[in-house]
C-alpha cells in the first residue's frame, strides 16, 4: 500500500507523468467503449441482417479503406509529430493546420472521384451502389477529424468526449432503425453521419480551444509537404495491400457471406488490436520528446500483446456463441488472427514509437514496402484455394513479416 502511494505521489508531482496518465484513462476511457458498444450491436446486426448482407458491408468498407489512407496521408504521425514539437507556438500551429487540410481536401476529392468510377464501372459493386456511396461519405468524416492535432497537443480527453458521445448515439440508432435484413443500408448511413457529426464537433472544439487560423499557404509548400509525408505514407497505405484485399478477394473469389463471417470473426481481433494501439498513441508525442523512455513503452506492449492472446486462446468458445458462428474452421481462423497481433505489436513499438519518432521514415518505408508487396502476392493463391482461412494466414503472416523485419532494423541499428 505504502508503494502504491507513493507511485501516485510522484506521478502527482511529476508534471509529464500527469500527462501521460491523463491521456493513458482518456484514451482507454475511449477504447473501453469502442470495444464494449461493437460488442453489443455486432451479433444484433448479424441476426437482424445476416451475414450475406454484413458482407456486402464490409466489402464496401474495404474498398473504402484504400481511400482513408490516401485522404489521411499519414498525418496522424507526421503531423501529430510536428503540432508536438511546435506547441507552444500559435502561428506553427495554424500553418501546420492549414498545410494538412488543404492537403487532406485535395487527397478527398480524388478519393471520392475514383471511387465513383470504380462502382460505375464494376458490375458486383454497381448491384449494391447505395451501400458503396454511403460509405464512401465516410471518408469526409474521417478528414475532418483532427485526432493528430489533439495527440500532439496531448490533449486527448476531447477525443474520448467526442467518440464516446458520437459512438453511443451510433448504437442506440442501430437498434431504433436496424429492425430487417431490408434496413441493411442503414448501418453505413449510421456510420458515416456519425463520423461527419464527431469531426464537425472536433473542429469546433480547436476553433474554440486553441488560436488557430486558417492561412494560406501557396502551391510549393503544399507541394513540399506532399513530398516530404511520402516515405510515411508509404508505411501506412502498403499494408491496405494485404490488410484489405484478402477481404476484397474473399468476395470476389467467394460469395458476400465468406465476407460476412471473416470481417466477423476479425472484428474481435481488430478489437484487442486497438488496446495496443492505445498505449501507442499515448506514448508517441511523449517519445519524440523524451526518446529515452523507450524500454518503459516496450515492455508495457510486450506483456499487453501476451495477455490479450491468452485471453484470446482461453475464452475462445465464447467468442462463437457471441456471434452465433456456426463454421468449421472458426477456431482455426481465430487462433491464426490471434498470433498475429504479435507481428502487429513488433511494428508499433520498433517502427511507430522507435524509428519514426527518430525520423528514419524511409528505413521503415523499405520494410513495409517490401513485406506489404509480399503480402499482396500471397493473398491471390491463399485466398483462392483456402478461402477464409487463407484469407486469416495471409493478414497475420504479412503482420508477422512485417513486425520482425523491422525488429531485425531495430538490431541492425543498435549494434
């Protein structure tokens, strides 16, 4: 008792312990319910609507996914690197704001164009054009929201207030409106107004809190900043490459409800995911300015990853009754995805918190070009003769490579 206190005693004293045990129950105040209200609406919509119909959209938010990353850009690290290096500063601040938007508006407008064209002109996307379109409104959503600019800041209980508002109005809306397999269409609706909603809020809230001004900045500096977030955005668009197209496969080589049941059984993965990348998050504007604090990050996502997976193989049986699963290779499916957070945790802690916070972008851009492109290859012959289990292999293997080829770096470099 006497340590506990005493802990708490210099974390009270210790002005940058404060903040990152601020941001740390703020952003986990947030995880909690992202995972808990997912868990509640998931196996209603899965009745409601089926899993044909749940596929149709998740194959939608697939193709989405592609586009989110060419509409962030790999600001959420870039630019929350820079709003925390340049803080204190209200000018930086406002040019840093306005590069990102007027980079971010451009990267939309191409987004949404290209998606248009692709649902025109294929006929499987075509069948199901509202589902496509009402997701692909998403994307404005996602654009809007400054998340990067309130994890530079450190400030990120605005973020928890935002999504947890935003996300149990989601819910509730589910199942006032979700009450056929008819009503399908409602759910991305749902989803994309509430993204809109949240990053609306969002920037009210910058506007209101902090002295940002909209400045404009001419074409060369725009132009600059496009060529300098490159080798970052690289790093985070490439793994769309396996991440998403052993989905967009799987509906293409299969049938909407293989989609259904994969992106089901993933969700729960791609839930104990974001645990991690929580303490990530937290960490990272920390990290760029204490670097030395390192092996403290290390060991806490080390220890988290191993308990998440023994969780996982241990309550496995719970998991199937939760989603009414009945597939003969689910546990195998679960299990495969489930060792994959290991890969998933190795590229946090050595590539996010270690090599971009010392600003070897291009390093990390040659691995994850490499085991992305090597991911994207396997995809084709794994999901087409082992359809969702290939699919699963495909994800946590690319994952695997791509997480112990950057501890390799990480070895490399600190000989």
């Amino acid at each position: 008792m006497l340590n506990l206190n005493s802990t708490l005693s210099r974390i009270k004293n210790n002005k940058f312990a404060k903040i990152l045990l601020e941001n740390f129950i703020s952003l986990s105040a947030l995880q909690l319910f992202s995972l808990i209200l997912p868990l509640i609406t998931l196996p209603y919509v899965l009745r409601t609507i089926g899993f044909e119909k749940y596929g149709i959209i998740m194959l939608a938010a697939t193709l989405v996914s592609y586009f989110q990353s060419i509409t962030d850009y790999s600001f959420k690290i870039t630019a929350t690197r820079d709003v925390s290096l340049f803080r204190e500063s209200d000018l930086k601040l406002s040019i840093i704001y306005s590069k990102v938007y007027l980079v971010k508006l451009i990267f939309l407008f191409l987004s949404i164009g290209l998606i248009s064209i692709i649902i025109l002109f294929t006929y499987d996307f075509y069948r199901y054009s509202i589902i496509y379109f009402l997701t692909s409104l998403s994307l404005i959503g996602y654009s809007l929201f400054p998340e990067w600019f309130f994890q530079g800041v450190e400030k990120m209980r605005f973020i928890t207030f935002i999504n947890i508002g935003v996300k149990t109005l989601f819910t509730l809306c589910v199942f006032v409106f979700i009450r056929s397999e008819e009503d399908y269409w409602i759910y991305p609706l749902l989803q994309s107004s509430g993204l809109i909603i949240a990053g609306i809020i969002a920037q009210f809230f910058i506007f209101k809190n902090y002295k940002i001004e909209f400045i404009k900045i001419n074409w060369r500096k725009i132009e600059f900043a496009i060529k300098d977030n490159f080798p970052v955005f690289i790093n985070q668009f490439i793994p769309t490459l396996y991440n998403s197209t052993s989905t967009m496969l799987l509906g293409v080589y299969f049938s909407n409800e293989y989609v259904g049941i994969f992106t089901s059984i993933r969700k729960i993965i791609e839930l104990f995911a974001t645990l991690i990348s929580t303490i990530s998050k937290v960490f990272y504007p920390f990290l760029v300015r204490f670097e030395k604090s390192f092996n403290i990050y290390k060991n806490i996502i080390l220890s988290t990853v191993i308990v998440l997976v023994t969780l996982i193989i241990i309550f496995n049986p719970l998991v199937f009754i939760y989603l009414s699963l009945d597939y003969e290779n689910e546990l195998k499916v679960l299990l495969i995805l489930a060792f994959g957070l290991f890969g998933y945790a190795f590229y946090d802690i050595y590539a996010l918190n270690y090599f971009l916070v010392r600003r070897k972008d291009k390093l990390v851009m040659r691995n994850t070009l490499f085991t992305s492109l090597i991911g994207f290859s396997l995809a084709f012959p794994l999901v087409y003769y082992f359809s969702i289990v290939g699919a699963a292999v495909n994800v946590s293997l690319s994952r695997l490579i791509l997480g112990g080829g950057i501890f390799i770096q990480y070895k490399k470099y600190n000989k």
